[in-house]
C-alpha cells in the first residue's frame, strides 16, 4: 500500500445514514435521501456509515436504496457496525453479518465495527466467540478492514487495544467541547488511538447537533474570527483538522445540512493555529456557562456509600443546560448511570459528598435538583 495510513485517500466528511429524513409517517424520506447521496457523491465523497440497530434496520436498506442500487461499487465506500448490544448468544454475530449484507445488497463491507464496544462488551464479544468471528471475515475477504467504534475511557481503549492488535481502525466520540471532558475524553481516547498507530475516524464532531447552534460568548468567539463561518462548520473543521483520520462523520439529517456540509469540506482548510486557539476559546466559554463548578476531583465519589458518580452526573446536567437536548443527555445519563453507578435519585443526603468537597458546593440540593429532570 502506497498510503502513509488506512484510508488517506477517502474524503474527510463521511455521510453517517443515523439521523436520516423521515415522513409523516415515520418511513424513510427517499427521495430527499436520493437527492442528498446524489450531491454528496457529486462533490467528491465517497464514504457512507450505518449500523445493523440505526433505524430497526432502515438505514441499511436506505442506503442499498438510495446508494449500492444506483452507484459502480468502485465509487464509494460502506461501513456498517455488528452490534454487541444486542448479543446474547454465539449465533447472532454471524446473523447480524449475514442479515446487514443482505439489508444493504453486497456481498463485501468495506469497514466493518464492532458497535459501541467497552470493557464490558469486549468480555462480551469474547463470551461469544464475535473477535474470532470477524477475524475469519477479514482473513475470507468478506470484509476489508476490522474496526471498532468505542465510547468509553482511554485506560479502556488501550486495553482493547494491546489485546486485539488485529484492529486496524478506531471510531471515537471528538469534538472541540469535549477535548478536555474527564467523563469522553476525546484527546485521551485519540492519542491513545494514535499511540498505537490506529487512524482514527470521528463521529460526533457536531456533538450530536449541539454545536450547530451556539449562543452567548461562544457564538461571539467564532463569529469574531470569521463572522461568515456557521457554528456547525467551525466544529468539523476542528475534527477534520487532526493528524491520522480516515474521515470525519456528519449525520446529515437534510438537504440543506448536506449542501452546507460538502460545500466548506469540499476544499477544506485545515484550522489554523489562530482558528484553533479561537474554538478552544468558545470551548472555555462554553465550560463557564455551565451551572456546576464542580472540578471532577472525585473526593466525593470515593466515600459515597450508594456510589453515585457525583462529577459524571454533574456533567451531564451542565450539558444538558448548556445545549438544552434533554432526550439525548438523559439516553447517555441512562446508560451511565446503569452501567457504573447510582442514580442522582439515590442519593441518601448523608452528606459525606459537601464535608469533603474542595469547592464547597451544595451537592445534596444539586442532585435533588438533577434528580427532578433525569430521574422523572
């Protein structure tokens, strides 16, 4: 291979088929789908991202639809994930496969994922022998690169890592408010990636749509170093800009969305050093309007006798004040929440959490608060 990295040559902005246009109805919107693979293919892209659970399955059969059944299979490249939520026993790794090639009408994925792994899903996908299903994929030729995508800490990543050599590419949670966020910890997990030579794919780049649309000091920042930029081009540029990418992933929900999209990475500029300093600013701007000063030192976790994960939860309370998407933070407050630690609700009001707090916050009342919003 010619390439410095896996996937150099492939555009930076991938099409991620998630958060796709939908009817009245709630049926795919296939024609506006049609129109935006047609522009997106138009200016140069080439690089599409499902998953066997997006949609029960209709992002698979939308894309056979609205790409495989209309396009040379040269002119583009299909990514799609087997999800380790949903094994339960040996067999459903190859079902999953099986059922995704025939959803999307190939006989051959490009990049195949191991969808949402962690700690616990790695065990998982051991338990059910899915790590020597896939590497039997690749060694036949049924899939051309073996990946992961990952939401979970950089200790964790570099276990699976060290472990499963065999993974030539990783897909992580980046984006500019997150680079410093203890609980994603975007830089950490991506120079853990690099660290062991996998290049790096980047979903969420937007944060979920999140930094679209920015207002106060932060939307002042941006706008002063390039008053025609739009907030949502500041954040892919940003991911775009990064050493070792096989591509940045925008879950275009319309025409419009998509038009803007390729029209600034058709040609993109990598942020300059004044450009960066600029998003990091509204990035610190973004930090300050959150309610809770909370610093993450953890004193407070430690002696928590029904461990509830007080910086973590704060976190995502400060998220959701910031950006005001409550479904999206309360899915990822739930998912936290049962996977490590208590809920804001079972606090016991003990009050061990303020004795030991540096910042002297009133915690009690922070999580009787939370727990009104998340817990209802």
């Amino acid at each position: 291979m010619n390439e410095p990295y896996l996937g150099a040559s492939i555009p930076k902005l991938g099409f991620g088929f998630m958060r796709l246009p939908k009817m009245q109805d709630g049926s795919m919107d296939m024609e506006q789908i049609r129109r935006m693979v047609d522009l997106y293919m138009q200016r140069g892209f080439t690089y599409f991202d499902t998953a066997y659970t997006y949609d029960g399955g209709a992002s698979e059969t939308a894309l056979r639809e609205a790409l495989v059944e209309r396009y040379p299979r040269s002119s583009f490249q299909v990514a799609t994930k087997l999800s380790l939520m949903s094994l339960e026993r040996s067999e459903d790794g190859p079902y999953m496969f099986e059922t995704s090639l025939k959803r999307l009408g190939l006989d051959r994925i490009d990049f195949y994922l191991l969808h949402n792994i962690s700690r616990e899903r790695d065990a998982k996908a051991d338990q059910y022998g899915v790590w020597d299903y896939v590497n039997t994929l690749k060694a036949s030729g049924r899939i051309s690169h073996l990946g992961i995508s990952f939401h979970d800490t950089a200790d964790v990543l570099d276990d699976v890592l060290t472990r499963h050599p065999e993974v030539e590419f990783v897909q992580l949670q980046i984006n500019y408010a997150d680079w410093e966020n203890p609980r994603i910890q975007s830089r950490l997990c991506y120079e853990t990636a690099r660290r062991h030579n996998k290049p790096v794919i980047i979903m969420e780049p937007v944060k979920g749509g999140a930094l679209a649309k920015l207002s106060g000091e932060a939307e002042a920042v941006l706008k002063a170093a390039d008053p025609d930029a739009s907030a949502a081009s500041w954040a892919i540029r940003f991911a775009a800009s990064l050493d070792g990418l096989i591509t940045v992933l925008s879950g275009m929900s319309t025409y419009e969305q998509l038009d803007e999209n390729t029209s600034f990475m058709r040609d993109m500029k990598p942020l300059t050093d004044q450009e960066r300093a600029a998003v990091f600013s509204a990035a610190d701007a973004l930090l300050k309007s959150a309610a809770i000063a909370c610093t993450a030192c953890r004193y407070c976790v430690e002696g928590c006798p029904v461990n509830v994960n007080i910086p973590m939860i704060f976190d995502l309370y400060n998220d959701y004040l910031t950006y005001h998407q409550l479904a999206r933070v309360k899915n990822t407050y739930a998912l936290y929440t049962k996977k490590t630690s208590g809920k804001a609700s079972a606090c016991l009001r003990c009050g061990a959490c303020e004795e030991i707090c540096p910042q002297h916050l009133p915690i009690r009342t922070y999580l009787a608060e939370i727990a009104g919003v998340f817990d209802e």
